[in-house]
C-alpha cells in the first residue's frame, strides 16, 4: 500500500489514499482562528486497520505546523483520538 495523505482545501477534507482509492477523510470547517474537524470517515473495507487514527493524526500535525489555530473535535472519533493524545490538548479549543 502507497499511502498519500493530502489537505484538499476546496473540498474543506484532509485524504488519505492508496493510488485512487480514497481510504479515509477528515472533514473540516474553518472559522476565523479555529478549525472544526467535523468527520472522520474510513471506507467500510479498510475499517480496522487504524486508518483514520493516522489520518486524524496527519491532520492535527498540519494544523499545527501551517497555522495558528485551534482545534474542535466535532467529530467523536477526533475526540477519542484526542483522549487517547493528551500531550496535543494545547491544540484545543471549545
């Protein structure tokens, strides 16, 4: 597998892919000094293979090192993921 994690902006989503097969997106709304991560979303015949955690993860790392803002999980799973990650709290906001 050849993953290839992309920020697509004008579809407001994050990508994870394998040549043409989307894999898994995070979905997003940006407004002002935050970004809302709305969805996260695998393909039903790659679930449980950890890929949305490693898209989720590509995604707060970009936030992070291309922008100012912070971060709201809008999304259960992107909040689970931030459970799990308590030392990227600082990225956080309500």
């Amino acid at each position: 597998m050849a993953k290839q994690f992309s920020n697509e902006p004008d579809a407001r989503r994050y990508t994870l892919r394998d040549g043409d097969s989307l894999l898994a997106t995070v979905d997003y709304s940006s407004n002002g000094s935050a970004i809302s991560f709305t969805r996260a979303f695998t393909s039903p015949d790659h679930r449980g293979k950890g890929l949305a955690a490693e898209i989720v993860e590509y995604a707060v790392d970009d936030v992070e090192t291309t922008s100012e803002l912070r971060i709201v999980p809008m999304c259960w799973y992107v909040g689970e993921w931030f459970d799990k990650h308590p030392e990227r709290a600082s990225l956080l906001t309500r």
